[in-house]
C-alpha cells in the first residue's frame, strides 16, 4: 500500500460537455490505494479470510428504494453493455443495464 496525500484541485472544464461546467474548487482527504492492481484471485482469497460481502451481492433495502418492486430488489449490479454506434448521452440507461446476480463473482449476471 502507498499512502496518496489530499489536496485540493481544479474539477471540472468549460471546454467541453455543460455537464463539466463550472469549473471549481474540489477537495479529497487522503487514502492509502494499493501499489498493485488487485486480481480477482487476491480479492477472492480476502473475501474468503474476511466474509466480505460486496454491495452487488446484498439485497437491496426496501427503505432505499421506495418505488421498487419486490421483484427488483434483488442482488445484482449495472453492467456496460457496447451500442452498435454513437448513441445520446442523456440517458444512462442506453449503456449501463442493472442485471440481477451480477458481481465480482459472475460480472455478467445470472440472466434467465
């Protein structure tokens, strides 16, 4: 592990997308990150010494998620899915498709 120092910077461009806009001041506290990519094989080991459990594995709770159907609240996560060619960036929903059972453990999911 390496220790990465807070600071303060510039977030944000006029340049490009109004989303980006305004640029202004942004802060992050500091954080230890690891030197190396963590492999699937090194996280599996931790999830084994520790019991973790990731967030894409736990049932969603109700409470978080009032207009949700008993059915939708179901462990899982979004997955990318490629568009055939450019595609409107106003809506998420066009590449990242929530899919039920997806995790680390099985990224596309257990689709009927």
């Amino acid at each position: 592990m390496t220790w990465i120092p807070g600071g303060v910077f510039e977030m944000g461009s006029e340049d490009f997308y109004p989303e980006e806009r305004p640029v202004r001041e942004a802060g992050v506290e500091g954080f230890w990150m690891d030197v190396h990519p963590v492999t699937v094989a090194a996280f599996r080991r931790f999830v084994k010494a520790t019991g973790y459990v990731t967030l894409a594995e736990r049932t969603p709770d109700a409470a978080d998620y009032p207009d949700a159907t008993p059915e939708q609240l179901v462990p899982g996560s979004i997955v990318f899915r490629g568009t055939p060619g450019p595609v409107s960036l106003d809506d998420h929903q066009v590449w990242w498709e929530y899919v039920p059972g997806a995790s680390w453990r099985s990224p596309e999911g257990s689709r009927p």
